[in-house]
C-alpha cells in the first residue's frame, strides 16, 4: 500500500483542478468508478493476508470518502462560480423605459359600418349577408334588370372568367348590395327589416371611385310601407350618423329598374373655402339611391306583392365615411398606408353605441 499517498494527491489534485462538471465526472470514475484504480485496489485486498487487510482496508475505504467529498466539495464550488457568472452577466435594467408596440386601429370602413348598424339595430333592423361572387341572376335578372338593360354596361360589372365550353351560369363580382334582398326574402319572406352592408365591385377609378367599395343595402317589407316610412328612417339614421337633428334631406325622383317609383337622396351641404360642411348652407350632396320595391322584384324572391310592399335603399358607406370624417380621396382608403390608417383609423375600444355617441 506504498503507493497509496501518490494516488491521493493524484486524484485531490486533479479534483481541484477539474475546470468543469465533465472532468470531474471523468476523475470519478478513474477514481472510484467499477474499473477505477481504487476499486482495483480494494480488489486486491482479497488476497492479502489477514493481518495486512486489517490496515490496507480502512486506509482504502478513507481513501474513497475523502475523494468523494473532494468530489462533492469542488462540484459545489464549481456551481457556485457559474452562479456567480451569470450574475454578473444576466442582468436588467429594471428603470429602462418599457418597449412601446405599435397598436393597430379600425379603419374608417369598418367604424362606419358598425355606426350605421348600430342606428339601424336601434330601428329593428337585423343585419343580411349575401356572397360578393353572385350570379348575373341575383345581380340583374332578379332585380329587374333584363339582359339588354343599358345598367348591366352602366354599372362596369366584372364577369368571372369561363372557358368556351364552361356552360355554368355567368358569375359577376356583385356591383350592388341589392341582390341580397332577393337572397333574404327567398330565405325569409316578409314582413322583414334588414340592412346588408359589404362590398361591391364596378371597373371605375378616380378621386371617389374605386373598384371595390362598399355599400349597405336597406330592405323593409311589410303590409302598409310607404314613402313615408322610407323618408322617416333615412332622416332618423342621418340626423343620428352626422349627430345633426333636424338635417336635412331631398329626395329627387329618379329611376331604378328594381324600384318603382324611385328616388336618389341628398343631404345638405356647405361648401366654405373648399372646405365640406354636412348639415348647413344651400348645397346637396347625393348619398343614396332608393324607392318601394318593384312588384317584379318582389315576385323573384318569392314574396306576394298583393300582400306586402315595402321600400329599399342602397348608400355608399365609403361615401358616407369621407363625408362624416372629412377624408378627401376614396383611392387612400385601400392602399393600406399605415400613416393614413394611424390618421384616420379609430381605436379598438372606441365601439360605436348610441348612448355614448358615435363619433370620437
Ligand atoms: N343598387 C343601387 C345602386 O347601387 C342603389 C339602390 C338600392 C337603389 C335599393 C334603390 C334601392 O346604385
């Protein structure tokens, strides 16, 4: 057992000078570990006469404690450097300024939208949703609109693309929100109250025309409607939009295939210095187009015309957005230009109700 001191220092040193978790683990186990060099001398052991065992053993059983705790004692201590590492180098700055998001904001469209149902809602009306793809039957036919009606060309429809041998039905981008009273009175039949806002589409560019806009359509059938009631309704929802009592409105007569008679509403405007006033001076602004429902119309969603009647409108809501918010290009609105969203954009939480008004 001459050797036993070397052994020792051997291993104590080499324990102290482990740098890391894996060196020590690989002295272990050439220490003490099954084939370690200390558990080969304790092997030895069985073959020494009883009176040498008696001090080898417990010298070799020392041994191993003392390199176990040498083991234990450099791990600890190896732990608490990396410890005291990181303390040093992860660290905050607790009085740091906090980072800020971008918040995003509602677009005009979609503010407008909710204002106009909400006064709606107010008056009983649900909101109706019908596809943007539409057949030329919801779109014309069903409204009216022959074949060789000059609106069909009036309107710059778009017609979805068929090839020479395609013999489905022609499908249009809907140029109007009016095939969806054909859509809901199919479905539902009279009496009925309903707005049905969403997009349209016509081949039109310029300061107030894009292809793609958005309209809400307005549809109220019942066994006594008239006129009256339609002039009522419009003047109740735009005193509530513009927040202007009294506002007031013109109604022109005019034409539409799908309503008879006809009338396209204005509302009156200032014009001052360029600038647009709503409600005041001698101006009129169009907004909408309206009247009673054709009895043909009437007829193809399937409601009997000698029983029900009732009037219909259709307003651009983009229109009504530039006017309320004072946004002079129509054309700004689709381009997704985050400065014009942060500008004319609303916050999340400001939620069109009419008890705590509508606007900011
Ligand atoms: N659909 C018509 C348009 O797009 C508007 C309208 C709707 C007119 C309902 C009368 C009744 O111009």
């Amino acid at each position: 057992m001459d050797g036993l001191d070397a052994v020792k220092k051997k291993y104590l040193d080499g324990i102290l000078a482990a740098g890391d978790e894996a060196a020590l683990e690989d002295l272990r186990l050439a220490a003490i570990g099954k084939k370690g060099e200390v558990a080969l001398m304790m092997r030895e052991l069985g073959r020494m006469d009883p009176e040498e065992r008696k001090t080898a053993g417990p010298a070799l059983n020392a041994l191993k404690d003392e390199i176990n705790s040498a083991l234990a004692a450099r791990k600890a201590s190896l732990g608490d450097a990396a410890l005291e590492e990181r303390l040093a180098t992860e660290w905050l700055d607790v009085t740091l300024a906090g980072r800020t998001r971008r918040q995003g904001s509602i677009h005009p469209v979609s503010q407008v939208t909710e204002e106009v149902t909400a006064i709606f809602a107010d008056m009983g009306f649900t909101v109706a949703e019908g596809p943007q793809v539409e057949t030329d039957w919801f779109n014309f036919d069903a409204l009216n609109i022959p074949a060789e009606h000059p609106t069909r060309t009036e309107m710059d429809t778009f017609y979805m693309h068929r090839d020479a041998d395609d013999d489905r039905p022609p499908h249009v981008l809907r140029t109007h929100t009016s095939p969806v009273q054909i859509r809901h009175m199919q479905a539902h039949g009279a009496p009925c109250r309903i707005i049905a806002p969403g997009r349209v589409y016509r081949a039109d560019y310029d300061q107030t025309h894009t292809p793609m806009f958005h309209q809400v359509e307005g549809l109220a059938l019942d066994k006594a409607l008239s006129m009256a009631n339609l002039k009522w309704v419009l003047e109740e929802f735009f005193a509530a939009f513009f927040e202007i009592d009294g506002i007031k409105t013109r109604f022109r007569a005019s034409h539409f295939p799908f309503t008879e008679p006809s009338a396209e509403v204005d509302i009156q405007c200032s014009w001052v210095n360029g600038q647009l006033k709503i409600g005041e001076g001698d101006d009129w602004m169009e907004v909408l187009g309206s009247g009673m429902v054709h009895p043909k119309v009437l007829a193809a969603g399937g409601v009997d015309a000698e029983k029900y009647q009732g009037f219909a409108f259709g307003m651009g809501i983009d229109r009504i957005a530039m006017l309320k918010y004072g946004i002079p290009d129509l054309r700004a609105f689709f381009d997704s230009d985050l400065r014009w969203l942060r500008h004319y954009g609303f916050a999340a939480l400001d939620a069109p109700n009419l008890h705590a008004g509508l606007s900011r």
